[in-house]
C-alpha cells in the first residue's frame, strides 16, 4: 500500500540525515491511516510531515498558497443524523486533533531564512508564469495569488470530496477557523 524512498541530506553543521519520503497512492482518511500504520511498523520518525492538495474554506487562501495546520479535525469521524424540515441532515461532531509543532518554525520562516524564502517566492513566481495562461478570466484570476502566501490555522478532513457551497458554509458554521478541508491530514494525525 503505498510507497516510500529513503535519502540521506547533509545537515547544516554537518553530518547527514536520513529522510523517507512517501506517497500513498490514493485518497481519503481510510487509506491514509492504513498507510500510516504500515509505514510506523517500519519506521520510526521524529517527525512526521504530510504535504498534499486541499480545497480553501477561506477567501484569504488562493490556489498555491499554503496552509500549516495547527488543528485538523477528522470532520465526519462520529455525529448524527437529525431529521431538519423533513430532510435527514448529517450533524457531524467530529475528531479535532492539534498539530502545532511547525507552526512557529514556518510563521518564521521568511524571517529567519530571508534569502531562501525570497528564492522560494520566486520560484513560485516563475512556475505560474511558465505553466498558466497568460490571458486568465477575471473570474479565474481572483482565485490566484499574485504572490504565494503561508497560512496556520484550522483544516477540515473528511471522507468526500467537499464541492457543494452549503457542504462548505456547514463546515465554516461548524469552526469558523477552518482555512482549508482535505482527505488526509487528520487520519494521519491520528494514526501517527
């Protein structure tokens, strides 16, 4: 299930560390934790780091930016459904889980490492020019950075992939912190 790679990296001051680097494959908390509890059983890291694509539950957050989760809630883990005008509505209570270790660490980044964070911008800067089209829609470019920002805050994980608006404001009504939702990142809290 899944795969991994493993590298050595100099470290400043020197001597090397070894680093895995994994891909799971496929979506969802389910996979994930699958994923994750395999990959403990034969690994022991001090750190454990997820990176992946998340939907914005913020109008502060564009497509490119990034989100650093300092709570992520397993949404749709435990809940009830009530009956709502005749409708059978999903009340979800779900499973908050803090993860603030890099919050500071990435807060601080562009302070601490000006010439790598100003490098990375660019970086940023040059891949939208090369790989989006020039002559965007307004209604498309309003959704873009102009420069790739970092954000902490609240992330959302449920099952499903969430694309209905009133799925989205249930969400917002629930914890008004939520910056993004994904698939993963708290059954990866959780397992880990």
């Amino acid at each position: 299930y899944g795969n991994w790679y493993e590298w050595l990296i100099g470290i400043q001051g020197g001597g090397f560390r070894k680093i895995h680097i994994s891909f799971i494959g496929d979506m969802g908390p389910v996979p994930a934790t699958k994923f994750v509890t395999k990959f403990l059983e034969k690994y022991s890291p001090r750190i454990l780091v997820n990176f992946g694509l998340s939907g914005t539950l913020s109008k502060d957050v564009k497509i490119g930016d990034v989100v650093v989760a300092t709570l992520t809630d397993l949404y749709d883990d435990a809940g009830s459904i009530e009956e709502i005008n005749g409708v059978p509505c999903l009340k979800p209570s779900g499973r908050p889980i803090p993860v603030s270790f890099f919050k500071n660490q990435v807060e601080n980044y562009k302070y601490r490492n000006a010439l790598k964070h100003n490098a990375w911008q660019q970086l940023c800067y040059q891949s939208k020019k090369q790989y989006l089209p020039i002559n965007l829609p307004n209604d498309v470019k309003k959704y873009i950075s102009d420069k790739v920002s970092i954000h902490s805050g609240h992330i959302a994980c449920g099952s499903v992939v969430v694309k209905s608006k009133e799925w989205k404001n249930a969400l917002k009504n629930k914890d008004r912190k939520y910056l993004a939702v994904d698939m993963e990142s708290a059954a990866i809290a959780f397992a880990a």
